[in-house]
C-alpha cells in the first residue's frame, strides 16, 4: 500500500447521552509506537499515556464528533458516518487510504478526491492506526463527558461516561433527561 494510511475509529455509540466521537490517525512508520491496543482493553490510565503519545509521534491526528441532537436527527449510525467523516476531513494531511474498525464506511469523496477505503471488523485490536485512532477517540469522549459532569453534576457523568448503567438509568429516573441526553434512545424516551 503506498501513500499515507489513516486508522479511524469511533467512541461513544452506546451510551445514552454525550456525542458520538470518532478521530483518525496518520502514524509514523519512523516512530513506532509500543502498546497500541483496542483502547476498550486498556487501563484508563495507560490510554492516557498513550495518547500523548500518539498525538507526538504520528503524522497527524484529528478528532471530531456529531453531538446528541445530530445523533437525535438522523440515527446514531449516521451520526458515526459524520464524526468518522469530520475527523478524516480534520487530518492536516490527505490519506490516501483509510482503514475504519467495524463494517461500514463513510462517504469517502472529498471534493475532487475519493479516498480508499476499508473497513476491518476488530481493527481496533489489529491494526495500529485504528488501536491508536480508538484511544485518541476514546480518551476524548472521556474528557468531554467529565466536562459535562460539571455542568450536569446530578447525571453523574464522569463516573458512567453516559453509558446506561444502573446508577445513569436511576438518575434518568430520578431528574429526567438533560440536552446531552439521546433523546431518541429508548431509556431516555422512557425518562422524559
């Protein structure tokens, strides 16, 4: 494969409130780097790590989302295809290829350019590119929704990320749903 590669992948398409997060990674092949993983299989702290990492040692890196609204208008795929489009087109290099985590591609046609691309279900934890673009993704959706804590205190958001756990739905029960809410998600329709 010649030409530049970029790995994308997404954060945040379960969870019942916060956006949907996708970014894209050029690596290095001069600067490779050690660890790289499905970011789900890491230690919050190491992918910290490694995400600096990542952001010093590749070619670039972009990150970008669709935010609930988006998400709420047209379907959480679609909201995926959009943050995976925004962060391709946010990489301040053209790749000439893309490889995405999972079984779809988004529209790949820039302007006057159409990217390859491939899709490779559990990239995430095979390709390095995709591992890397998965804990840029990752670890960005964290600091968001920890942001959101602070100003959604009760939803407790920095302690579930949004993902439906026990102590989110009670919450949801308990106050009804807040702007960051998927209010297109059924345990959030539930709650309103």
């Amino acid at each position: 494969m010649d030409g530049l590669l970029a790995g994308v992948d997404e954060a945040g398409r379960g969870p019942l409130a916060g956006p949907v997060v996708a970014s894209a990674v050029v690596l290095n092949p001069n600067s490779p780097i050690d660890g790289l993983a499905d970011s789900k299989k890491l230690t919050a702290q190491c992918r910290d790590v490694l995400a600096m990492e990542i952001k010093k040692c590749s070619l670039a890196w972009s990150v970008a989302w669709a935010d609930p609204a988006e998400i709420d208008a047209i379907n959480i795929l679609a909201a995926t295809m959009l943050a995976m489009r925004r962060a391709i087109l946010g990489l301040s290099v053209v790749p000439v290829t893309v490889q995405i985590d999972g079984n779809r591609l988004p529209d790949l046609r820039f302007d006057r350019t159409t990217i390859v691309g491939e899709a490779i279900i559990g990239g995430d934890g095979s390709v390095a590119a995709i591992s890397a673009a998965s804990i840029i993704a990752k670890t960005t959706r964290d600091r968001m929704m920890v942001e959101l804590d602070k100003i959604y205190p009760r939803y407790e958001f920095a302690r579930h990320k949004g993902y439906g756990t026990e102590i989110h739905r009670e919450k949801l029960r308990e106050f009804g749903p807040c702007r960051e809410h998927r209010q297109t998600f059924a345990p959030v329709r539930a709650a309103s």
